[in-house]
C-alpha cells in the first residue's frame, strides 16, 4: 500500500496520515519503490485492527 492508499483506507487528511505513518508504532515500509515508500497491507490492516479497531475489516474481506 502506498501513502494515498492508506490514506483511502484510514478516511483522514494528506496531513493527518502523514502523521499516522511517521508514528513510531506504525509499521515500516517494506519497500522503497522510486523513492516512493510502500507498506506490507497486512501489517497496516494489523495496525488498524490494534489501533483503530471502529475501521477494521475481518481477514479475507475485500482489500485484505
């Protein structure tokens, strides 16, 4: 997932996901793609499931 896919996901702001990926206990990107940064789906959906229970989705729902 990329930082706009995140953001689709999570409903904030450029800015405010911004915060949200620059956090501490947010997963690290997997990958450096063009200078781009890209995270594992399943670690961010893991870090919904934790920290923003109210937008998970159960394993196997569209998007995981």
């Amino acid at each position: 997932m990329g930082t706009g896919e995140i953001r689709a996901r999570l409903g904030y702001s450029r800015q405010w996901t911004q915060r949200i990926i620059d956090r501490d206990d947010f997963p690290a990107p997997g990958y450096v793609l063009g200078g781009r940064r890209v995270w594992l789906a399943s670690e961010v959906e893991g870090w919904i499931r934790k920290h923003r229970p109210d937008l998970a989705k159960e394993p196997g729902e569209e998007g995981e």
